[in-house]
C-alpha cells in the first residue's frame, strides 16, 4: 500500500471513531446505561485517533523515522524496531525532530485566485506535540482501575468521582479540537538529502489535503500535490 493510501484509511478510521463519540457524547441518555462508561467509550475513540495522527506521521516519513530510531541505539546490542514502537507520547516527541510539518495542518477558508490556484486560509488552531501529548495522557486516566492497596483509598475514589462527572465536559473540548484539526487538513512531507542527519530540515517533497467531507459517510476525499520542477532543463 502506498502512503497516502495508508494515510486516507488511517483517516477513515478517525473520522469513524470522531463521529461515533460525538454521538455518544451528546445522547440524551447513556448508550451503555451509565454515563462513566460511555465517558470511557469517548476517551478511547480519543485516544486512538490521537494514534492514528501520530503512526500517519511515521507513515509520511518513514525512511526518517527509522533512521532516528538507528541512532538512538546504545550499542550494536540494541534492537530498535520502529514498526514496535507503540506509545503515541513517546513517538510524538520523536517525530516533532524530523520536520517542523509533522503534525496537520489546520485549514479553513479557500478561494480561487486568478491565477486558478487555490489559496487556503490556516485556521486559527494552536497545534503542538504538547497539546496531543496531553491529550494522549488524559485518555490513559480512563483507561486503567486504579489501585485499592493505597493509603487514601477513600480521598481515590472521592477524586475518581469528580474526575468522571467532569469527564463529559472534557470529552466535548476534546473532540472539538479533533473536528477542527482534522476535518480539512493539510500534511506535508520533507525532502531528504543528507541521508546521514534524519532531522535535517528541507524544503517540501508533497502535500496532502485531507476533507472529511459529509459527516454521515466513512468517505474521505485527499488531494496530492507535489512541488514543480522549474528547472528549465
């Protein structure tokens, strides 16, 4: 499978899991017959979408990424495999080394220029590894039971209450900001030339433009662009 390929289905699979916690989020009653699950059903559609943002950038630059991974090896006694690498914090922080156009791009507005080139406007979204760093480490409190062989087991479970009533709230600012980001987007993928330094900074080999397009459908339509030879030769 191609990359873009690769990438489109990864996107399906968020758009799927952006819409079905959405619909969880705002019934009027608990799908699952208490709201702390259906909490829990949203923080995992989050957490993998979060995943999917951050293997389609291990996808983009791949070749990058392995070689990074090659370096971080300690010794020749050292196997580093970058296809087991699984833990979106520690692979954002890695991937954020290798192009400044990790993540996607937000777009928003567009119009036609008389040149009949399309110009899109960036959507005012502030996008960082941080932010989906956190986000990721939110999702992990709901995943886990928490240990009853603490001390303050009841001070646990007084804090684990408060955690869950205000969980519907940060569920919506969550998914909020993944409609945003994610429905138009644009990804870019760096040139690479000096093959010995992965995290070399260069000028941009293809864009993809990403439209989640109707919200009732698993469709996401992708444009790709590549940079122009100008060389007259």
């Amino acid at each position: 499978m191609k990359p873009h390929e690769t990438y489109c289905s990864q996107m399906c699979e968020a758009k799927i899991r952006l819409i079905s916690a959405e619909r969880m989020v705002e019934s009027q009653s608990p799908l699952t017959g208490y709201s702390s699950l259906d909490s829990e059903f949203c923080f995992l559609q989050i957490r993998k979408i979060n995943e999917l943002i951050t293997f389609s950038g291990m996808v983009r630059e791949e070749a990058r990424y392995r070689k990074l991974r090659d370096k971080d090896r300690r010794s020749d006694k050292d196997r580093v495999d970058p296809s087991a690498d699984w833990k979106a914090s520690k692979i954002l922080a890695r991937l954020v080394k290798l192009s400044p156009h990790m993540l996607p791009i937000p777009l928003g507005e567009h119009f036609q220029s008389e040149l009949r080139t399309i110009h899109f406007e960036r959507k005012d979204l502030a996008v960082n590894h941080e932010r989906l760093i956190e986000l990721y480490e939110t999702c992990s409190e709901f995943m886990h039971v928490s240990n009853p062989l603490v001390e303050n087991i009841g001070e646990q479970v007084e804090d684990q209450r408060q955690k869950y009533t205000n969980a519907p709230d940060t569920v919506r600012a969550a998914l909020t900001f993944l409609r945003r980001l994610l429905w138009l987007h644009a990804v870019v993928k760096l040139e690479w030339t000096d093959t010995d330094n992965p995290c070399s900074i260069e000028n941009p080999e293809c864009a993809w433009i990403v439209d989640f397009s109707a919200p009732d459908d698993q469709t996401v339509n992708m444009t790709l662009a590549t940079t122009l030879d100008t060389d007259p030769a």
